[in-house]
C-alpha cells in the first residue's frame, strides 16, 4: 500500500462518524474472534448432541413393549432425575429374540460417545464382544436383569436372583399340589440367561425336594410373545391334557400366552398354574384363584439401581460387583398385602 493511499484510509477515520465506524469494525472483530475461541474448545465431559452439561446414559433394554420393561424404565428415570446431572435414552430392540437388532442399538451408541451404558443382555454370548467394544472406548457398562458369560468388562451386575426366583416357583407349584403331581415347565428362548437360571432354579428345586411330583415337559421353547406361546402352550397341554396337573411359564410372555392356552382348553383352575411376572390379566386371573402364584421381581429398584450404579463409578466411587434386587411370590392369599400390591401394580413410563 503507497504512503499516500495509507494517509487516505487514516483520513477518513479521523472524523467523528469515522471513528463511530471504526469501533463498530473492531468490536465485530472481537466478537468474531471470541466465537472462533469458543468453537476450538473440546466438548466438555458429559455433553453430548443436545445434552449441554448432561451426562447421557443409555438404557437398552431386551424390549419395549412388555409391562416389566416400562417399569424398569421408570427406575432408570427416576435415578437420572435425581442425580440431576444426568439424562437416560431409552432405546432397545421391539422385540426380544432380535440379537442382531440390539447389537446394533449397543454399537450406535458406542458411536455417539454416550457417558455410559446399562444394558440386558438379550443372549448371554452374542452380546460380549459388544460390551468389550464399549469397555475399549472408555465407555462403562453396568449389566442389568440378564447376565453375560464374559463379566470382566462390567461395572456391576443388577439383577433378581433367577435361580432362587425359579426355586420359589417350584416351591409355590408343589404346594397347591400338595406334593405330588405331573407338571410342564415352559421354556423362553435359548441364551436367555435370566430365563434359563428360572428354569434350573425350578428343576433342580423339584429334583431335590419333591420326589413325588413328576416333570412330563420341560424342553420346549414357547417363544419370546404371547401369540407364539399362546401357540405352543395349547399344543403341549392339548397333548398331556389328561395328565397335567401343574404348569410353570418362566415369564410374563409365555405366562400371558400359556394362560390364554389354559382358557382355551377349558382347564383353566383345573391345572395349578405358576407365572413369573404379572400384568393385568394375570393379576386378575389371581384375584379369582385361577392362578395359584406369580414370582414377582422389582423393576423398579432394578432399573434405579442399574442408572445409579453407573453413575456412581463415573464419579469415581466404587460399587459392589454384583447387586439383588430381590424376588417374591404373589398367591390368591396374599395380593392384596401392601408389599405385595406395590409389585403386583409397579409405576411405568407410558
């Protein structure tokens, strides 16, 4: 630039309203700078897509759609409300036999850099190297429900305990056969850790202390809905109708469906039935004494105590490996019993 184009531009700011614009340009400067600053700086932790200073923890639960998994939801809300620096996202696959669908929810989410994860495990083995993944992105996984075969990567493991859940059943069942009898056990669905702990837990518990009641069927698989074991239940009860005289249903699916078999097949208070997990038509057909007992978790405590351990170990605190939440029966006898009313009837995220 010539000395004398320089002298020019100085001039023309030498005024009064030069001088005005002047300071307008270089406050926009400023201005301009501070939001470049602004823009180099790393995300702080727990800020994520619109989260602002939220820690963001993702809930994926075997389903959606079921009654237990909407109260798990309502725990994992209310931890996250009462940390007060944290938000849940709620997402798992529509239904519960889709592994690849839930891998792909776990593997989204490693992607998004969540803060953490609480997971259920639809299979035991399928889900491992997904949890590793998360573990080798930093990102901590607290197990719930459901456990993995491989735990050297969790945080914690909060669940009931299926085993003695499935011994409880047992318990129930032999009961109001007075020890003596031939009974079905239906299966859910293979790698279904939680389910398959129920189903030892009833057999080995039969085995042990009932010599006199007989197990006729025990290795077929009703399915993951109640249409499908709606479906299986009527086929196999059809086939042992004459010989039946009790019948276990490891979860609320299957319970749901193998009642509506019981209906169908006009059997319905004949055959002593054992549920695990209520929702309003089971609870109603205990009311009448159609079923003779739900085994009850907590899915509530579950999903608060699965959000609040997570968040306890990102904060550094250190957290038992492995937490109960507890396990009960509901008979005709007891329902209405103010413990046993809050399990019968847990709150749930619509």
């Amino acid at each position: 630039m010539s000395i004398v184009k320089a002298h020019q531009i100085t001039s023309c700011y030498t005024s009064k309203e030069g001088r005005s614009v002047l300071t307008r340009i270089l406050a926009l400067c400023a201005l301009a700078m501070l939001m470049a600053g602004c823009n180099n700086n790393p995300t702080p932790q727990g800020e994520a897509g619109s989260g602002g200073d939220k820690l963001q923890i993702a809930v994926i639960p075997k389903g959606t759609t079921h009654e237990f998994w909407k109260s798990v939801h309502a725990g994992a809300r209310q931890a996250a409300e009462e940390a007060g620096n944290a938000e849940i996202i709620w997402k798992g696959p529509l239904l519960e036999n889709d592994r690849d669908g839930q891998i792909s929810v776990v593997e989204d989410f490693i992607v998004k850099d969540v803060d953490g994860i609480v997971l259920a495990p639809l299979d035991s083995s399928a889900l491992i190297d997904s949890v590793l993944h998360a573990s080798e992105e930093d990102i901590p996984v607290v197990i719930f429900d459901s456990g993995l075969a491989d735990e050297s990567s969790i945080v914690s493991y909060v669940a009931t305990d299926n085993y003695r859940g499935g011994q409880l059943a047992a318990e129930r069942l032999a009961e109001s056969l007075d020890g003596k009898g031939e009974v079905v056990m239906f299966r859910y669905n293979p790698g279904s850790e939680s389910t398959e702990q129920r189903e030892e837990g009833f057999l080995d518990k039969l085995k042990a202390d009932y010599p006199d009641i007989k197990v006729i069927s025990s290795d077929q698989y009703a399915g993951t809905t109640p249409e499908s074991s709606l479906e299986k239940a009527t086929e196999v009860l059809d086939k042992y109708r004459d010989e039946v005289d009790g019948v276990f249903a490891v979860c609320e699916p299957n319970a749901t469906g193998t009642l509506g078999a019981l209906r169908e097949l006009n059997l319905l208070g004949e055959v002593k039935f054992v549920a695990f997990d209520p929702n309003p038509d089971l609870i109603n057909a205990l009311e009448q004494g159609n079923v003779t007992g739900i085994v009850l978790q907590d899915p509530v405590t579950m999903g608060y105590q699965a959000v609040k351990t997570l968040l306890a170990s990102i904060n550094g605190e250190e957290v038992d490996k492995r937490i109960k939440t507890g396990e009960y029966v509901a008979t005709p006898e007891n329902h209405e019993e103010e413990q046993m009313h809050k399990l019968l009837h847990p709150v749930q995220v619509d």
